[in-house]
C-alpha cells in the first residue's frame, strides 16, 4: 500500500568465477499490471557487484530487466526476473 525502499543488485562472474567489471549495466523495473510505474536504472560497480537503490510505488509483482553491455561481448547479456515485494 505504500512506497518500499531497496537496492538492487546484481552480481555477473566470468567462466573462471571472477566479478566481471567495467560493464555497462541498466534495469527496467516495471509494475507487470500497471501502467506508469517504469523506471530505469543505471548499476554502479562496486568491488564485487553492480547496484542502485530503487524506491517502489507498492507491493505485490515487479518486472525486473537488466542488460549488461561489454566483457568483450558484443550483445548484452540479458536477465529477467519476476519478484514479490511484501
């Protein structure tokens, strides 16, 4: 019912199990019913993951898409994930 304050993080390892670095990394949180929730945010690395801090409108469903560009890699990789926010 009213606003939930978090951060998102996002951790990415290479073949050898190591913290990639240095990538360009953006998520899209979205309300999957509701329209005018989407928000965009850019990742900051950290020593050992990306993260931002995010405030949400509610709880319930969240939308959750993270493209992370470079390592070398000319296409993004992509993660979708659905999660509850209580």
């Amino acid at each position: 019912t009213g606003t939930a304050q978090g951060k998102l993080i996002f951790s990415i390892l290479d073949a050898e199990g190591r913290n990639l670095e240095g990538l360009d990394v953006v998520a899209t949180v979205r309300r999957p019913v509701i329209d005018g929730t989407d928000q965009s945010l850019s990742l900051v690395y950290d020593e050992e993951n990306y993260s931002a801090d995010v405030t949400l409108s509610g709880s319930g469903q969240w939308d959750v898409s993270i493209l992370a560009h470079g390592g070398g890699s000319e296409e993004p990789y992509r993660l979708e994930k659905r999660i509850w926010v209580k």
